[in-house]
C-alpha cells in the first residue's frame, strides 16, 4: 500500500510479446517467475491471475495436481510478497468455447464451461483470494438468430449460480464488454452485469469489474460506470486502461488518450474510499514497437498516472465547485478543472 491507501495490481498477460491480429510477436515471452519481481519493482501489491496464468494446462489435471501447484504459485507470491487479486475462468480460447461457455447451443460445451470454473475457484481458493472475475467474452452471437437472449440470461444466471453453490465463500465480480471477440455480448454495461446479479441466488456475492475501455466502447463514460455501481456497493475490481476511440479494445496507458476521463475515474474513486474495498488493477499493454527491454514503462507510467490524479484530486478547491454549481457557473467549472490539470 503506498502513501494514498491505494493497493495495485496488474496481471501477467500485460507483460507481452506484442502480437496482434495482424502480426506476430516481436518481444521474447517471459516466464511466470521472471516476471514476479518486477511487481514490487514497480510498486505493485497484486496479481490478476486466468485460472491457467497459475496452473497451465489445468484441463489434464486431476484435482489433486491442480491445488498442488496452485499452493506452489502461492508461496511463490509470498516469497515476493505479493497477493492475487482474482482467478478468472479462462472461457473463451477453447474449443469447447468457441460457441459461448455457459451460453454455447451445445449441452456438453457448457458443461465444460462450469467445471472450468468450478476449477477455477478451486485455484483461487489456494491462492488465497475469494473473488472470481467472470469476462464473459463469448457469451454473445454474430447472428442475432443463432442464440435466445433471454434463454442465454437465463443460463448465465444458471452458471453464476452453480459457482455459487459450489464454493460458500467464492464472491463474483462480472466483467462487461458490448463486444469482441463478439460481434454482440449480453452483458454489454454495468447495468447489465447489476441486473444479473441482483438476481442471482446470493446476490451479496455478485458485484461487477469495470474495465475503462469496455465503458468506452459502449460509448460510456467510465466514471459514471464506477459511480453507477459504487451506488449499490458492487465494484469489487477496476481495470483501468484508455482507449482511442470505438475501435479494438486498444488497453492503452492509463490516462494516455484523455487525461480529463481518467482524473474524473479517479475522482470518483477517491470520493468513493475505493481504497478500502478494492485494489486498483490496471489492464494495459505496452505499445507494439517497444523494445522488450523498455516493454514495463505502460505500467509505471499507469500506476503513476493514477497517484498524480490522486494528488490533484485531494487538491482540487471543492468550495470554490459548491459555489460555481449553486450559481450554475458551469463554464467556469469547466475552467477551473481544465485549469488545475494544466497545473495553474
């Protein structure tokens, strides 16, 4: 934890090789264990963990093997003295998934889907964490007439419930996104991921992760998004990036693009003592052409992008806000906010 009560996280996946739809690699991979030091190096407390980031290959693994070498990963973040933040089910690269998980037209692929999540919680159980990230990549359709939406809501509620039932103390964070990899999701908002929730059969243990690009992508604003949920006690998780436009989910620095849409994320934050529910992830990647050896600046640059706004946020005249909103002086609000980021 550092000097503004924040704790933050990032998880392996954001140390890349840079490959995209049109390309292939251009940084050498970097294992597991090399990367764990450089957590602490660059101010990190936690680590996101896909259920096969801590166990690789989990789908050969009997029980047994699964938690022996998710105890092993275990005292591997204690040696570093480091925490994982979550597991997330990774449902969405197998080809039992390639129709949906919990969502698929075939009975059997489904059922595949929940016990990869069953195991998934089984690996956050010996990590040490209670909290599952469910990003529900596939469960969508590219033909609005191939899938049932409310049958598919149906059975999303089903999964989340059966998780639910399987583990007592695993809570449930949804992660929305409107689209890709397909062409339409179910859970596009955090509205959407509420609505589920609420509905779920321990809805004390089904909150949502807001992801900035996600937001954006929907054509969201982020902050309303936190603030939204925040309302309801429900955003146990943040992945915090940018992104340029309605495009591909890009997972730019944070604050890279529009440094007023992050201060107003971080305000809303801080306004909220996120600090005391959650930690902050961030889900950025470094920019194709970065040399392997300068391929960590994004997350430095984005954790401290995000201690800069803290800085301005608890230095912003809050006073002087209360009086241009009572007289409705909205353009010098507009003046006062544009002001304080340039520093003046």
């Amino acid at each position: 934890m550092n000097k503004y009560g924040y704790r933050f996280s990032f998880g392996p996946w954001n140390i890349h090789e840079g490959a995209d739809p049109f390309g292939p690699a251009v940084r050498p991979a970097l294992s597991f264990e090399t990367k764990l030091p450089i957590y602490k190096e660059l101010g990190f407390d936690a680590v996101q963990f896909h259920d096969d980031d801590a166990v690789p290959d989990l789908d050969g693994l009997a029980a047994a093997q699964i938690a022996a070498r998710a105890r092993a990963v275990r005292q591997m973040l204690d040696d570093h003295g480091l925490i994982a933040e979550f597991v997330a089910p990774r449902l969405w690269e197998h080809p039992k998934t390639i129709d949906g998980g919990y969502t698929s037209n075939n009975a059997s692929e489904r059922a595949y889907a929940i016990e990869r999540s069953k195991k998934a919680a089984d690996i956050a159980r010996e990590l040490g964490c209670d909290l599952m990230v469910l990003w529900l990549a596939r469960e969508g359709s590219y033909m609005r007439e191939a899938k049932d939406a409310g049958r598919a809501a149906r059975q999303l509620l089903d999964a989340i419930n059966t998780l639910l039932n399987y583990d007592k103390s695993i809570r449930i964070a949804i992660e929305p996104k409107p689209n890709e990899p397909m062409d339409l999701a179910y859970i596009p908002t955090m509205g959407h991921a509420l609505a589920l929730g609420f509905q779920a059969a321990d809805p004390k243990r089904v909150g949502v992760l807001m992801e900035s690009a996600h937001s954006i992508l929907a054509g969201l604003d982020p902050s309303d998004e936190i603030g939204f949920a925040m309302a309801f006690g429900k955003l146990w998780s943040v992945h915090l990036n940018d992104q340029n436009g309605l495009k591909f989910d890009q997972d730019r620095s944070f604050g890279a693009v529009d440094l007023r849409r992050a201060f107003n994320q971080v305000r809303v934050l801080d306004a909220n003592r996120f600090w005391e529910i959650g930690i902050v992830g961030l889900d950025v990647k470094a920019i194709r052409t970065q040399p392997a050896e300068l391929a960590t600046k994004h997350l430095r640059n984005s954790l401290q992008m995000f201690t800069r706004l803290v800085e301005l946020v608890r230095s912003l005249d809050e006073g002087r806000i209360a009086g241009l909103i009572a007289t409705r002086d909205y353009e010098e609000l507009d003046w006062l906010i544009l002001s304080h980021l340039m520093g003046r």
